[in-house]
C-alpha cells in the first residue's frame, strides 16, 4: 500500500492536471471552438451560479473546485510524516 503521504501527493497532482484541462476546455470556448450553451439547471442549483448561467460559468466553478481539492492534498502530504 501507498503511504497516505505519497497518496495525498499524487492526488494532488490528478487535481492539478484536472485544473490545466478545465482552463484549456474555458479557452476553447473564448476561441469559439466549442459553444458557450446555457448551464444545466443542476449545475447551477449545485454551484448557485445566476439563472442565465453559460457552460463557461460552470466550468470557472468546477475548477475553483478542483483547485481547492489540489490544494488541500497538497496541504495533508505536506504535513504527513510517511
């Protein structure tokens, strides 16, 4: 088994490859390659994001999202001992 250091870690750099994706993905919708559709009605109950919510606008909340999750990884390997 992997010390919970070394799994903290790694998952922390998952989170930090799922932050680089998220804002390669917002890119490409400032760029027109993918369309900007209203956000599902989910997603903005899940985020509270304004009713007239676009795709762009769940995508800037999921990756504050996985940016925090990297963070906190990144936190407990930091303070675990093995």
């Amino acid at each position: 088994m992997i010390s919970s250091k070394t799994a903290h870690r790694l998952v922390g750099y998952f989170e930090e490859e799922a932050v680089y994706s998220y804002t390669e993905y917002l890119q490409g919708i400032r760029e027109g390659k993918y369309e900007n559709i209203p956000a599902p009605q989910i997603a903005i109950d899940y985020w509270h994001l304004k009713k007239d919510a676009r795709l762009s606008d769940v995508i800037l909340a999921v990756r504050k999202d996985e940016m925090n999750h990297r963070d906190v990884n990144h936190s407990f390997s930091n303070h675990l001992t093995k």
